[in-house]
C-alpha cells in the first residue's frame, strides 16, 4: 500500500471525511486530497503526526508494514531474564545488564569456570 492509500484508510476508519482531517491539521482540503491520491507527499513534521493521530507507526502509514503497532523505544529487546526490574530507573537497569554481562565471562558455555 502507497501513503495515499493508507491514509485514505485511516480516515474512513476513523469515520471523519477528509476536510475534518484537514481541519484538525490546519491543512487545506486540497491538501489532504493531494495526499491521499499521492499527487502530494507530506513533509516528515506531518507524517509523524498523522501516525500519532491514528496510533500507527510511521512504517504503517508509509506501507512499509502491515503491523500498526507503535514501537516504544524502551521496549525489551533483549531476552528476559526473569529478573524483576520494574520500578528500577534506566540507570540501574544497564548496571544488571552490565553485570551479567561481566558474570558471563567468568563460566564457559557448559557453565564451568573459565581457568
């Protein structure tokens, strides 16, 4: 899917027509009309916008992906250790990654002591 056609899509799921979109983004309708038939391509200010708007990712909006979801940049990319860190500020958290990280160069893959 282009921009165009995504954005046509977002709107009529929204249930709003395309000049109250316009509205809500101080745009002309012509805009907006220029954008969903990819006559226009919106500045990148407005294409994070709308992704906010619609609470899609700018992939989604871009047709890059059909995943929707939002990517939180503090979203565990890591394998889960089972540690409990929750209430724990960013700062802390490295310094157990850290510290694993420095236990785990003490054992073999076998889990013996490295001599």
């Amino acid at each position: 899917m282009t921009l165009g056609e995504r954005l046509r899509s977002l709107i009529d799921e929204k249930g709003i027509d395309q000049k109250t979109f316009a509205e809500l983004f101080n745009l002309s309708p012509t805009t907006v009309s220029g954008y969903v038939t990819n006559y226009r391509t919106p500045s990148d200010d407005l294409k994070k916008k709308f992704a906010d708007y619609f609470c899609v990712s700018i992939d989604y909006l871009l047709g890059h992906t059909d995943n929707r979801n939002v990517i939180d940049n503090k979203t565990e990319t890591k394998p889960n250790h089972n540690l409990d860190i929750s209430g724990l500020p960013d700062e802390a958290i490295k310094q157990v990654e850290d510290y694993i990280e420095f236990i785990k160069q003490k054992y073999n893959p076998d889990g013996s002591i490295k001599k």
